[in-house]
C-alpha cells in the first residue's frame, strides 16, 4: 500500500503518501456529509492514523499517521461511510448548501460533470482540477483550477463564464456557454487537456499554443461577455444564512490541522443542536448546519473552546504554516508550534497571509510572497523579507530564539503589518 509520492501528484484514499509522520491520505469530497458519516470518519482517522486530521486551503480532508497495514482499513471504512467523494478529478463547488445567493446549483452540475468524466475514462494529470462557482456568497475566486465555470446573469439569463487556467482574477477567459451546453463544454475542454499527455495541464497548453485550440474545441457556441468584475473575499467563518430557513455555522482548524477527538467532539454539539451535515470549505474551514441562529453563538463557543478559530480576525488566521517537522520528512523545524507561539505575541492586523512559516525551502503551504517567511534550513529558521520559501534568507536565528528575536525590533512589526 506504500506508494512513493513523486511530484506533482496527489495522496488519495486508495494511494495515500508517505509522510514523516506516516501516510497520507487526501479525501476530496463532493457535497455536504451526512454528521454522522462524519462522526464515523473522524473515528476510523482515530482508530487506523495517528488521529490528526487536516483540511487544506482548497478544502480537502486530510488523515495522518497511516500505515500500510491500516492505510486499506481505513480505506475500507471509509467505503461503508455515507459520503460522496471525488474519486477522478477534483470536481469543486461552492461550499454553502442552498446558498441564497446562488443562480444555480452548482453540486447537480458538478456531480454531473464527475459523471461524464466518468463515463468516457478521461485520463488527466492528477492535479487537473475544475471549479463550478454558482455565483453564491461563498464563492471559489481564490482557487486556480484548469477549469472554471461561473455562473452569471447576462441579458440572456443565467450563463456560465468559462475561463482557463488560474483563479478568478488570472484565469484566461472563454466568455459565455448555456447552462444546456456546460457538461459538452467541458469535457471537450477537459478531453482536449487530457489528450495532450498524462502530465499536461491547461496553463501549459495556454503557453504553448494560446488560445486558439480551446476556442477550436468547444466550436461556435461561445458568446463574448464584458471581463468580470472583481468580488469581495469570501469568508466562511461565521454565520451564513441559507436560502431556508436556517443557518451555517463556519470554524477554521488552526493552521489547518486538529485531533479527530476534537472534532467528533464538536460535531456531536453541532448534531445535538439540530445540525445534519457537515462540509470541508476553503480556507481550511468547516461548515455545519443547518442550525437556528440563536445556536450560532452556542456552537462558536464550544468550538472556541476546543481550540478552533471562530473569528475572521484571529491571528491565526494571518499565518500560514506546513505541518514541518516531525510529521513531514523534509521538515526542518517545527512549524505549526511556532506558527503558534508567533500568533500569540505577534501583532497581526488586516487580511492578507503576513507570515509564512515554511518546514523547507518547498514552501508547499503557500507558493506565495509574504511578507514575513520563515524557512526551515539546516542552520535554523531563515527569515526572508518580502519574498516566498524559495528565497534566499536575509539570515538565520535559532528556532528556540526566534519569537525572542523577532519582537523586539519595531520595524519587523511594521513588515508584519504591511
């Protein structure tokens, strides 16, 4: 069951990778999951890993501490569990069941489309992924993807604006397609990509022949549309109202990983107080719901205290860390209880990621700049100013030094907060 994990490929259920901690597997799921399949995946993550779970920044579940003896067990376990996975390529849509402010409903399009790519065997590399946005609150603007459908309105009514190769802001646009046509559209998009070798992604056909072989694809049912404007940063922590009657409940693990104990035990509150599902969301969050709104605050306060993040203001929620060391192989500290010590004493405000703290020079995390990374090296923590985990670091402080270094020179507080 060991599987070397060469690059640019994926853990999954059946092929989990091998990590420091043992393997991992990655389950990319495609809808709401029933609380208590999820209940009962949290405890086979207990019973058969080492009971640390995580969920990514795209919003996948990760479980840790897997073995090749139990990697098949859990794998099995979860095979008699109520939850509907992406077991082909990552086909994503927004997180929030009954969105109100959806114009359609992106899961049946989605799992549609899983269908259809199902049923003519397409082989694409393993990181080709498709985002379906139903223009709902919670939308999917931040995650790149090889495909992106958005639904809009036009003077025609509902439309989906494909796009290619990146996020909402940096993906290249294909205009408009009728809802009527999108599974056609993309799978001859898909297919295109597919045919094009194993490892072929939609950004490498993009700079290698433009353009033109995706327009050549999809044929003469594309319409052109204005470009799209730019959207508010969607936040799933909180509260989010459903198009019903009834609320969501969003909570963040931090830094992207918790015990399998402590989420059984806040999902068994969240079921006690009338919720029936629970979905992974970007931003390494987790819905609940539906809830009255009044249990909002009942819920936030459990959670809290479990240690998860309940606040879009939470430090925490500025720092980016990897698992590093020891539960990654090429970690060479220890990133999340730094990651950890830092948020505590750090003064962090606004938004955006200020510090990335990075097991090595990999900077699997996050592949951005920021504008403080820590880099794990064989001479300590690098400190790169402005600039990602592959920099160069401007010098080198002892791991056991480092808060201690770092607070008391005003103009690294002032990097922090740009």
């Amino acid at each position: 069951m060991t599987v070397p994990h060469a690059r640019g490929a994926c853990p999954r259920l059946a092929k989990p990778m091998q990590t420091g901690d043992g393997l991992l597997a990655r389950l990319v799921t495609a809808g709401p999951i029933p609380l208590d399949a999820f209940i009962g995946l949290c405890a086979a993550a207990q019973e058969h890993g080492n009971g640390m779970m995580e969920i990514s920044s795209r919003g996948s579940l990760q479980v840790r501490g897997l073995t090749p003896v139990s990697a098949p067990l859990f794998a099995s376990a979860v095979a008699g569990l109520d939850i509907e996975l992406c077991e082909r390529a990552p086909v994503l849509s927004g997180p929030l069941p009954d969105d109100p402010a959806a114009l359609i409903d992106a899961d049946a399009l989605a799992s549609s489309l899983r269908r259809a790519i199902a049923a003519h065997e397409l082989r694409l590399a393993p990181k080709v992924s498709v985002v379906i946005d139903g223009g709902g609150c919670l939308h999917l603007d931040a995650l790149t993807a090889d495909l992106r459908l958005r639904a809009i309105e036009s003077a025609e009514g509902t439309r989906l604006h494909v796009s290619i190769a990146g996020d909402a802001a940096s993906a290249t646009p294909l205009d408009l397609v009728a809802l009527d046509d999108a599974i056609d559209i993309a799978m001859r998009i898909l297919a295109l990509i597919a045919t094009s070798g194993p490892a072929a992604r939609a950004a490498d056909l993009l700079q290698s022949d433009g353009i033109g072989n995706f327009g050549k694809a999809v044929g003469n049912r594309m319409a052109r549309a204005a470009p799209l404007p730019r959207r508010q940063r969607a936040e799933p922590i909180g509260l989010h109202r459903l198009s019903g009657k009834g609320c969501a409940i969003g909570v963040a693990l931090a830094f992207g990983q918790a015990s399998a104990g402590d989420l059984m035990a806040f999902a068994g509150v969240a079921r006690a107080n009338g919720a029936t599902w629970a979905r992974p969301a970007p931003g390494r969050t987790l819905l609940f719901g539906p809830i009255d709104e009044m249990i909002g605050f009942v819920l936030a306060t459990a959670a809290y205290g479990l240690g998860f993040v309940v606040d879009s203001r939470d430090p925490r929620r500025r720092i980016v860390a990897c698992p590093g060391a020891p539960a990654c192989a090429s970690g060479l500290i220890a990133a999340r209880p730094l990651a950890a010590e830092l948020a505590e004493h750090l003064p962090l405000s606004g938004d955006d990621i200020a510090v990335h703290v990075s097991g090595c020079a990999k900077g699997c995390a996050y592949p951005g700049l920021a504008p403080l990374t820590v880099v794990g090296t064989p001479g300590g923590c690098g400190v790169v100013h402005n600039g990602t985990a592959r920099a160069r670091p401007q010098r080198y402080i002892d791991p056991a030094d480092f808060v201690a270094e770092v607070l008391p020179a005003p103009q690294r507080r002032e990097t922090v907060d740009a």
